[in-house]
C-alpha cells in the first residue's frame, strides 16, 4: 500500500514555549486503520492539528496525498475530515444545516442524498431538524463524525471517538470505522482504550512526550502478546534447570523458580507434561502462576521506560 | 477560489441573524423611533432649520450611520467571535479556504444584515417625516461602502477579543462616542473652532458628511474627503486582515 500522509521530522513548540512534539516522522498507509495510542498530553491532537491545518508546523513538513499541507493546503484539506477531541459545535444549528455548512466549506456543491445518507448511517436522520443544544453527548460527537463525512473525505482522523461515548455506541462507532474502511477511507483515530486499538487497528503507533515510541502491525504486536509465561514456584528453589526438563527450554527465574513459555494459540501447549516430569525429577510444586503480556504491558514498559 | 465555501458561511451568518430577527431588526427600528420622537418631535421643534433642512430630516443620516456602524461591528465580530468561543473554529481553519474567502463569507453577511437595517431604518423615518434624497445612487453606495468597511472592522475586532467584555468593549467605547461626537445630530458647523479642528480627525464626520451630502446636497466636509476616507479605512482593514491571514493571529496555534 502506498503512503497517503507522510510526517518528516516535524516539530511543534507552542508560543508559550511549550515543545509538544520533538521530532516526529510517520508514514500513514492508503487505506489502513493506525490508532495513536498515548497519554494524556503525549501530543496526539497537536500532531493530527498539524496535518490538519489547524496549527502552525515550527520544523519539519507534511504531506498529504503527496501535496503539501503548507503551500497546497487546498488539495491536501479537502481529502481529510477531521472529528475533534471535544464537541465544538454551534449550539443553535440544526443538524442537517451543520452538516450543509460543513460540505459547503470543503467547497463541495449540495447534495442532500448523500448528506440524508451519511446521516442514516449514524442514526441521526430522525434528529435532522433538532438544534445540537438539545441532542445527548453521545449524539453531538456522531454529529461531529457525520460532519466529517459530509465532503467524503478520503482520509479520516477521530480524536478520541469514545472518549464519553457508551459501550453501545462505541461499538457503533467500531462498526462505522469498519465500512469506512472497506470503502477504502484511511482512519487514524487515537485512544486511550487499549482494547480499541486492538480491536479495530491495522497499525499501532504509540506517542509519548511528543515522540513516537513504537509502530508496528497489530497482527505482529497480537503474536508477541500469543506468548504465555508460567512461574513455577517450588518447595525447593533451585539453582540450575534440572537436566531432566531440558527439552523444555525452561528458564531460572527469579527466587529460584522455573519458568515455561508457552503459545497460548499452539495445539497442545505442554503443561500437564511439563508437570509430571517435574514431578518425576523429584521436585514438588508449592505454586503455579501464569502470566501473558498484552498490549497494556508493552505500552506502560514504553511510557515509563521514558520516565525513568 | 472556494466559492461554496463564502456562501457556505454566508448563509450559516444570515441563518443566525434570522433565528435573532427580534434583536437583529426589532430593536433597532424601536430605538430610532425613540430617536425621532425626542430629537425630531420634542427638540426638533425648538428648532428652525439646520443647513435649510428641518431638523427632523436633519438627522436621519446619522441615525442610519448610528444604527448601521453599530451593527456592522457588532454582527461581524459576533460571527467569528462564536466560532472561536465554541471551539467550532476548528473547521473553519481545517477547511480548504482561504482567509480572504471566511473572511467575505462574515463581512458580506454583516454587511448585508446592516445594510437591511439601514434601509428599514430609512423606511421608517420616512414615516415620521418627509424626505427627498437627492442623490439616492451615492446615498446607497455610501451606505454599502460603510456597512462592509465596518464589518471589516468588527470582524478584526472579533479576532482580536479573547472574551465577551472585550467583544463589547470597542462598540461600546468607541463606535458609539466617535458617532455621537462626528455630527450624527448636529452640524459641526455649530461647535466652537477648536472643537470643529479636533473633529476632523473623527473618521465618521467624513462618513455621516458625506452620506447627508447624498441627503439634502449640503457637507460639512466635501465629498471627495468622505470617499477617500472610508476607502482609506477600507483599506486599513484589508491590511490588517492580510496580516491577520498571514501571521495566524490569535487563530492558528
Ligand atoms: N495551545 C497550546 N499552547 C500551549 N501548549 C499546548 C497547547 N495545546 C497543547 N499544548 C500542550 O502540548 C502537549 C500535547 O498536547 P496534546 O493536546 O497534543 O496532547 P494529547 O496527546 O492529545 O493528550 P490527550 O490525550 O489529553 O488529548 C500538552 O502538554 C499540552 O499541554
Ligand atoms: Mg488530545
């Protein structure tokens, strides 16, 4: 897949002084759903703020679609729709006036099919005519996704989609990015929710302290997750693997435990085996804990390796 | 040049000036009734005739520069003020449009809004008292020129405030003295030498000068000094707005 958005050595300090991002490079493939995952104040929004035109870059350069953002930002802006972190909406507007506004200022014609059918699509067609003041939170953020989609863009970023949305909506939410996706929409979205990122990433970039820590491919990241550890703890703490357990590949751990990995996906993973020949070898077992690192793991051992 | 775009924002402005129609048209046209019946009844009265026009009549131009320089500033700095205020700033500056386009999309929408109230304001002194305009082309081309060069200072004014008090603050402190004090309800023909010096740097003697030329045919200030100063003001703004658009002023972070 070709790269649709291309970050280089960009970098933002506010006015204030305040550097947000250091030196950050990314490449967003065509067609792909990245989620940014990263503490609060890691620098998500000022990145997705620069791409998107909203703030000011202080080094480096972007490019969408292959047109830069800075001087051709009129090519590169009508191919991004933009769902920010918080529910900035004129609170007097009707729905679908909003979403007329929002295709008029990409500088699209009107065209009430398909504004009718994206409002279909986030069940808000019955809403249309409501002011936005008088619609639940959940719904003003599936208004901001809706005037996102108004100018079909070809690139979407949602800043945190879920963040006050309910378990139901954001399924919702999961399922939207779904078809977008199959319509061949490239999403970047950002999240605290781990599970979010698993569940409807392609990549995964973690962001810390105006930094990029990790990119990789969920599938990649899920196999180093598949791995499944098992302290073994005995009556005896030993000194040295038993040779008898060799096969096993065991490892000392700490305490003088024996620890096993196994995948947690393979067809027989070996343990009641293993057990028995500890036994067999003599040694009696006083505990058995097991442990799979996740996502979770990998993303705390990142964000506070760099606080150390 | 994002055509959609300017009346995009055109309409959202038009549609927010009808959802007020009370504020945006009501009250002006209640104020200025108030305007003729003390100034053109009650004082008017004491009054002979101010230039060879009935006081009444007098008037009337500056009670339409009052209420149009008033709600020019006030309608465009209101309509990028609310954006910036709400948070929903963000779209405009996402979108594929220039600065020059949101810019004409507010204007022309505070212009027109005023412009609206100017004429309904004309239409309902005309229930008061009569009036002849001698030149009604200039008079109309007065008064657009002054709706949009104001919108273009309120809109300025509206990027520059960081909250609700300084919003109010330049048409309350500013707009509305330098109208009083630049011959709205009188002639400054009648104020003392020193004062009638110090008015001339007020720029709205020029407009309300000039607009009362188009009137009745008589000027405080010639009329060639009245289109080189609004065009001048236009201009001024234009230039700060260009380097608004340049440097990212108190929009883009
Ligand atoms: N306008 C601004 N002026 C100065 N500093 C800012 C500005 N906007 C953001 N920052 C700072 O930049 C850093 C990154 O902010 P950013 O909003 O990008 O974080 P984020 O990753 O989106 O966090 P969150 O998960 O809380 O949304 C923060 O420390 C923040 O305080
Ligand atoms: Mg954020």
């Amino acid at each position: 897949m070709a790269d649709i958005v291309s970050v280089r050595d960009v970098q933002k300090t506010y006015d204030s002084g305040f550097q947000a991002l250091k030196t950050v490079s990314l490449d967003i493939r065509e067609g792909e759903v990245l989620a940014l995952l990263g503490p609060n104040g890691a620098g998500k929004t000022t990145l997705i703020s620069l791409i998107c035109g909203i703030a000011r870059l202080t080094g480096g350069t972007i490019t969408v679609g292959g047109h830069d953002v800075v001087t051709d930002y009129r090519a590169t802006r009508r191919l991004i729709g933009l769902v920010p972190q918080e529910l900035h909406l004129d609170p007097f507007e009707k729905v679908i006036n909003a979403m007329r506004f929002t295709r008029g200022l990409f500088g699209f014609p009107q065209d009430d099919a398909l504004i009718e059918k994206v409002l279909r699509r986030l069940a808000l067609w019955e809403k249309r005519d409501s002011r936005i003041i008088e619609l639940s939170g959940g719904m003003k953020r599936r208004v901001l996704i809706a005037k996102a989609l108004a100018h079909s863009p070809r690139i979407l970023f949602l800043d945190e989609p879920s963040a006050g949305v309910d378990v139901e909506l954001r399924k919702d939410m999961w399922r939207i990015v779904d078809e977008l996706k199959k319509d061949g929409v490239t999403i970047i979205l950002t999240t605290h929710y781990i599970e979010e990122a698993e569940a409807i990433a392609d990549r995964i970039a973690v962001i810390d302290k105006g930094e990029i820590k990790l990119i990789q491919e969920k599938a990649e990241l899920m196999r180093q997750m598949g791995r499944k550890q098992m302290i073994i703890e005995l009556q005896q703490p030993v000194d040295a693997v038993p040779d008898t357990l060799a096969p096993y590949g065991l490892e000392l751990g700490e305490g003088g435990t024996l620890v096993y990995s196994y995948d947690t996906r393979g067809e027989r993973t070996g343990i009641t085996k293993l057990l028995s020949d500890i036994s067999a070898a003599g040694l009696t077992l006083r505990d058995v804990q097991t442990h799979q690192s996740s996502l979770e793991d990998i993303f705390v051992d990142l964000v506070q390796g760099d606080a150390q | 040049m994002n055509l959609h775009a300017i009346r995009a924002i055109y309409t959202f402005e038009m549609n927010r000036a009808l959802r007020t129609l009370l504020q945006s048209v009501v009250s002006p046209i209640l104020s200025t009734s108030l305007y003729f019946v003390v100034f053109g009844a009650a004082i008017g009265s004491r009054i002979e005739t101010v230039e060879g026009v009935s006081y009444g009549a007098f008037i009337v131009p500056g009670l339409i520069m009052l209420s149009v320089l008033v709600q020019s500033v006030s309608a465009a700095s209101f309509g990028i003020f609310a954006p910036k205020y709400s948070g929903a700033i963000y779209e405009l500056l996402s979108a594929p449009a220039s600065f020059i386009e949101v810019t004409a999309g507010y204007v022309l929408a505070a212009a027109t809004r005023s412009l609206v109230i100017g004429l309904i304001i004309l239409g309902t002194s005309f229930l008061f008292i009569d009036i002849t305009i001698l030149h009604p082309f200039w008079m109309i081309g007065f008064l657009m020129l002054t709706c949009l060069s104001f919108a273009l200072f309120g809109f300025i004014i509206g990027i520059w405030a960081r909250n609700f008090e300084q919003l109010q603050l330049v048409p309350m402190l500013i707009v509305t003295p330098l109208v009083f004090l630049g011959g709205s309800f009188y002639s400054i023909t009648m104020l003392p030498p020193v004062w009638q010096t110090i008015t001339l740097f007020n720029p709205v003697v020029y407009l309300v000068s000039g607009f009362r030329w188009a009137f009745f045919g008589a000027a405080d200030v010639s009329v060639g000094w009245s289109v080189l100063a609004i065009a001048g003001f236009t201009l001024v703004c234009l230039a700060v707005i260009a380097w608004i658009f340049r440097t990212g002023y108190r929009l883009r972070k």
